[in-house]
C-alpha cells in the first residue's frame, strides 16, 4: 500500500460522502452519510471516520470537494481544487467505463443527466424544481406507507402487475396513490409504480431534448434502490450499468481529480480539522440588486472561506469584506443570460464544465 494518497469529498442536499484512493485510482476507504442538516458537523464527520482508518504514516497529497455544499466543505478541509458534481459524476463514471456515453445522477433532492460523446461532456441537464423526480420523492412516499426505502425497491421488484400512477408532481401522486390503494391495489404494485412514476418524470423532464445512449450508468443514492434500476430498464429497453461505487461517485470522482491536478503543495487542513469547533455568520453583500447572504466560515476567530454569492467575488476568499466590495459584476445575476450558449461552449473538457452556481456569468 502506498503511504499517500487523496481525498474526494461530496457534499449534498441528504448526504456527506468521503473517498480515499490511491495514486493509481484505487479506492482505499469510502464513507456514505445522512447529512442530517448540518454539513459542517457531517464533513467533520466524514473526514473523521474516514482518516481513522489509514495508518498514521499515511499522507493526504490532494484534496477537491464537490457538490452542492462544495465551497463550504473545501474551506472545513482545505480543498486544493472544487468542483461541480457534473464534472466529478463525469470523471468517475469514465473512469470505471471509458465508454459511457449517459450518466443518470438522481439524488435527494435533484436529478441530473450528463451526455458524453468521445470521453467528453457534451451536454447536461438538472432538475432544480419539481421534486417528483428525485430521492426526496421516494423517501415522503416510503414514510407515508410506514416502511424504510429499503422495504419500498425490495417489495416493489416483487411486482408483476405495476400500478399506473400519476408522478407528474408529488402532490398528485400522493394523491393518486391513496385513490389506488383505496380501490384495492396491491401495496407492492403501487410501490413498483411509483418508481415508474419517478422515472418518466426524469425521462420527460430531465432528458427531455437529450440524446440518451447506452451505455448509460446510474449513479447517486436512487441507483441503490432496484425498483428504480428495473423501471429505467423497462422504460428505455436496455441495460443500465450500476457502478461499484454508486453511492459514493461525486466523491470518487471529486478524488481522481485531486490526483490528477499536479499539486506541488497540498493545502489539507489535516485530520485534526474534524474536531475543530467550526461556526458560520452571515451578512448581506449589498453590492447590487441580488442582495446576496454571504456566509463566512470561521474556525476559532480566523475566517477560513466564504460562500452564498452568486457572482463569484466572495466564493472562498478571506480578504476584508472592504476589499471584496464592488468587485463583482455591475447589475443582477441570473442562470437564465443569453450568454448561455457561449458559457456551453466550455464544456469539452470533462473537468471544465461550467460552474452550476455562475453560468451566465462571462468568464475573461
């Protein structure tokens, strides 16, 4: 075993994930957990569990987080490179299977598809509003029924006559779903339809537009659930590839590109940062009509990162607030520029897909 190695860390809306590999890709040790809420505590957490397992000798040499808490994270840990989850969900899956040509990503609370032609990211796609398509869909209706999701994807692949129902939007399939189950359908068919139900609302507006080609690999927290697997199988007539590492692939994929980013110097905070007491305060920026909260990260008095903005100026720097002011870019932001298409352009290289957070935002 090597005495180095590095660290992927994925930060989402449900869970923290951690992985450690080796120089050559090999997963070391990986670590899948409830956020619960707080992401901070879970991040400590996270490096907590997963460090306590690697001798002492053993050296950190590069560390990326990725995720919808990736900023905030890399400032807990002192990340040497942050990306989004399109470009680490796209490197990890590359690297298991060089010819995916469809990444299926479906998590807590948002789903994603990412198109790669020749290794490369050609296109993707987010869900960023309905929740009908995502794991917070299955998880509300499991609890509904008074069973873990693990019962729901198990029952539900005993089902040989699914029910039909309506998953436009969760309010109408939670609807639909005390309707069919007071006309006597049975709870397995119902389970079985509601990952129907989940997977063509992905398939209609997710994908929607999307060339979708297999290979195709699933990925994310939904991927562990078989009745969603068996569903995407049936919608599309072909095989789905369930990674290895399904749980834990932002991470895995946040890993590989911290060993392949030619760090000289790593700017790993150490394993001492899990019991670091790490508090969070926000103020307003003011600058222009977004008026955005920023969060500044302190860890015993020093301002170790910031995040919130939405133009860029503030993400993980740690400069006085004086100094940081009118910096940005004069007037509001929005993810919705004409400036869209100029920003796509960028996505040939699968570690330089345009920040989620900033597209529409022209970059010099």
């Amino acid at each position: 075993m090597n005495n180095y190695g590095y660290l992927g860390i994925d930060v989402g809306s449900i869970s923290t994930n951690g992985v450690i590999i080796s120089p050559e890709g090999e997963v070391l040790h990986e670590i899948y957990l409830r956020g619960k809420g707080n992401p901070i505590e879970s991040v400590q957490l996270c490096l907590a569990q997963l460090t306590a397992e690697l001798p002492d000798s053993f050296r950190i040499k590069g560390v990326c987080t990725t995720g919808s808490g990736r900023i905030l994270a890399g400032a807990v840990v002192g990340a040497d490179v942050i990306k989004n989850e399109i470009s680490a969900h796209a490197r990890a899956a590359l690297h298991l299977y060089p010819d995916v040509l469809t990444i299926f990503e479906i998590g807590g609370q948002d789903s994603k598809v990412t198109i790669l032609r020749d290794g490369a990211v050609v296109d993707f796609s987010m869900n960023l509003v309905c929740a009908a398509g995502t794991g917070s869909f299955l998880d509300s209706q499991a609890r509904r029924l008074n069973i873990t999701i693990q019962e729901l994807s198990s029952r539900a692949m005993t089902s040989a006559n699914p029910t039909n129902i309506a998953g436009r939007c969760t309010v109408f399939a939670e609807s639909d779903m005390i309707h069919k189950q007071q006309i006597g359908h049975d709870q397995k068919d119902i389970m079985m339809g509601l990952c129907h139900a989940l997977v063509r609302n992905y398939l209609s507006n997710v994908c929607n537009g999307k060339e979708i080609k297999p290979p195709i690999v699933l990925q994310g927290g939904v991927s562990a659930n078989n009745g969603i697997c068996r569903a995407f199988k049936e919608a599309l007539q072909c095989d789905i590839i369930i990674p290895p590492y399904n749980m834990v692939m932002g991470a895995y994929g946040a890993a590989i590109i911290a060993g392949k980013s030619c760090l000289e110097k790593t700017k790993f905070r150490g394993k001492e940062v899990s019991t670091h007491h790490i508090i969070t305060k926000g103020f307003e920026c003011g600058d222009c009509p977004n008026n955005c909260e920023i969060i500044e990260i302190i860890d015993d008095d020093k301002l170790i990162g910031r995040t919130g903005g939405r133009c860029g100026k503030w993400e993980g720097k740690t400069g006085t607030r004086e100094s940081l002011k009118r910096t940005g870019p004069a007037g509001p932001v929005s993810g919705h520029s004409t400036d869209r298409q100029m920003e796509d352009k960028t996505c040939k290289q699968v570690d330089n897909v345009p920040d989620l957070i900033q597209i529409g935002i022209p970059k010099n």
